[in-house]
C-alpha cells in the first residue's frame, strides 16, 4: 500500500512539474479528478499514507497479559493464549483474537483512542474536563505536536461563537493564522469559510439566528417521514398544526 501511494504520487508530480493539468492527469493515469486533487496538495507522499484505524475491540482489555505472554514465550499457541483470556472473562472469537495478533495490536503500549475520545478534550471548554480527559489532551500533544497548535485554533474559534460586533475582523485574522499552520484538514476548513463569508460572519456578529425555524422544519419533517406511504396530505396537515 505505501509502495503504491509512493509511485502514485511520484506519477501525478512528475506529470504536474511537466506543465500538465489536473484533469489531464486524471485521464492519463486513470484515476478520479478528486484523487489526483488529492495528490497533488500533498507536499510528500507521507501526507497521503494514512495509519490503519482500529476500532476498540473485546481483546483490548487482557492486551497486558497478551503482550507479556508472547514475550515470555514467542511460540505459544494462539489457541492457549485464547483460553487463559477466557479465564479472565474474555468473551470475543477467536478469529477476532487471530486479527488481533497478526495486527500486533498487543505490542500497543497505549489502548486504543477512538477518533470520538481524541476529540472530545479538544473541543470541551478546559475548565470543564475531567482529570481523564486532561491526561488524555495531554498525552495526544506530547505525541503529536500538531495537536497543540490545533487545540488553540479550536479554543479562539469558540471564542468567536459569542456574537460580538468585532467578530469580522477577529475571523479574518483567525483564517490567516489557521493557515499559516501546517494543518491541511484546517485549511480546508478556511476554504468552506471562504466560500460562505458573509454567512459566517453574520452568524458570527448578529444576535438572531434561523435555530428555531430549522427546528420546526427538522420536526416537520419527522412528522412526514412517520406517516410516509400511510397518510395523505390532510393527516399531515393536522399533526403538524396539532403537535
């Protein structure tokens, strides 16, 4: 797979350094327009490979003493190992205890993070976290200096939620220092501002707001999708003014 993405990505530069355009290269190389966009932002082919993502599975609470097993006895059967974890209140397959090991998850030194979890310290306000999720922040930034600049683009952004007459301006310098980091999914993010300015900045600066209305149309629509195929119009109409 990172041999593949390697030669893709050399393909798509090389042919974009002669002067070629993106759609040509979409159809000399066979690939979608969307793929070689892809490609061809990407400053190296390292930003394109992406790390498998493991969902957290029965086996991830007994990988301790998987891991010390194996390394007190490399060749112990799998099928061994699979009934001393049923002792300990194991209750998974063995096939998912099978991926488990070929993956070397065991060797793991954290459990696994799901992308919910790694988000939620990010995005709660820091007086409100726990002591879990703070460890768990400050693992993620240890880890990942990356993660540091992102936590303090989220945290001004909020800031801007709270309606203010210099919002305008506080987004533009915002936009301008989110892209001067080296975040591509945050710039992609500045792009979608960009095509909507106006919008954003008047949710940003203005008081009033549509949520009300949307909520009626959410609700509204509920009300349709119960009585689609089993009602007409007239039902409809009499649940809505009803409700």
């Amino acid at each position: 797979m990172a041999e593949t993405t390697l030669q893709r990505w050399q393909q798509i530069h090389d042919l974009l350094d002669a002067g070629v355009g993106l759609l040509d290269c979409s159809r000399r190389l066979g690939l979608a327009l969307n793929t070689v966009k892809r490609y061809a932002r990407a400053e190296t082919p390292e930003r394109i490979q992406r790390v498998p993502k493991y969902r957290p599975t029965l086996v991830d609470p007994y990988r301790d003493h998987l891991r010390t097993r194996r390394a007190e006895d490399p060749g112990v059967p799998v099928t061994q190992l699979l009934g001393e974890i049923r002792k300990l209140g194991y209750q998974g397959s063995s096939n998912l205890l099978y991926r488990y090991l070929n993956q070397g998850r065991h060797l793991d030194d954290q459990p696994h993070l799901s992308p919910r979890r790694a988000t939620r310290p990010l995005l709660t306000e820091p007086q409100n976290l726990t002591t879990e999720q703070t460890a768990t922040r400050d693992r993620l930034a240890a880890a990942c200096p990356e993660i540091t600049e992102l936590a303090t683009l989220i945290g001004s952004f909020a800031a801007l939620l709270k309606p203010a007459d210099d919002n305008d301006d506080r987004l533009r310098e915002w936009i301008t220092r989110a892209r001067a980091m080296d975040l591509l999914h945050v710039h992609s993010f500045t792009r979608g501002l960009d095509q909507d300015l106006a919008a954003v900045t008047a949710a940003l600066t203005l008081t009033h707001h549509n949520g009300r209305t949307e909520g009626v149309n959410t609700k509204t629509k509920m009300l349709k999708r119960q009585t689609y195929g089993r009602a007409g119009f007239k039902l409809l109409r009499h649940r809505i003014l009803l409700a």
